[in-house]
C-alpha cells in the first residue's frame, strides 16, 4: 500500500509540473487514501499481532 502511495504521489508531482492540474489533483487524493489505508492497516494487524502475542504468551 504505501508503494502504490508513493507511485501516486510521484505521478502527481510529475502532472504537476507539466500543468495538469486536474490530473494531479486526483492522483494526489489517491495517494492520500492509499496512504490512509495503509497506515489503518498497519495499524490495525501490529493490534492483532500483539492480541496473538499476548494470548500466547499466557499460555506458556
């Protein structure tokens, strides 16, 4: 997720300087998602893993 962010961000950096506004406005609401996404999904399996960790461990 946070390649295809960076993939985004770079396209719309690119559009940017060669005057595509609209496209560039888009692809950067893009990597914003992407980016949001990923960070939630980060997030949310280190919560998992850590339930998993702590389960194990109690039963050692």
């Amino acid at each position: 997720m946070y390649k295809w962010a960076f993939i985004f961000a770079i396209i719309a950096l690119i559009s940017a300087i060669l005057g595509f506004g609209g496209v560039s406005e888009v692809f950067a609401d893009i990597a914003i998602i992407a980016f949001v996404l990923a960070i939630m999904a980060t997030v949310f399996f280190a919560f998992l893993g850590w339930k998993a960790g702590k389960n194990v461990a109690d039963k050692l």
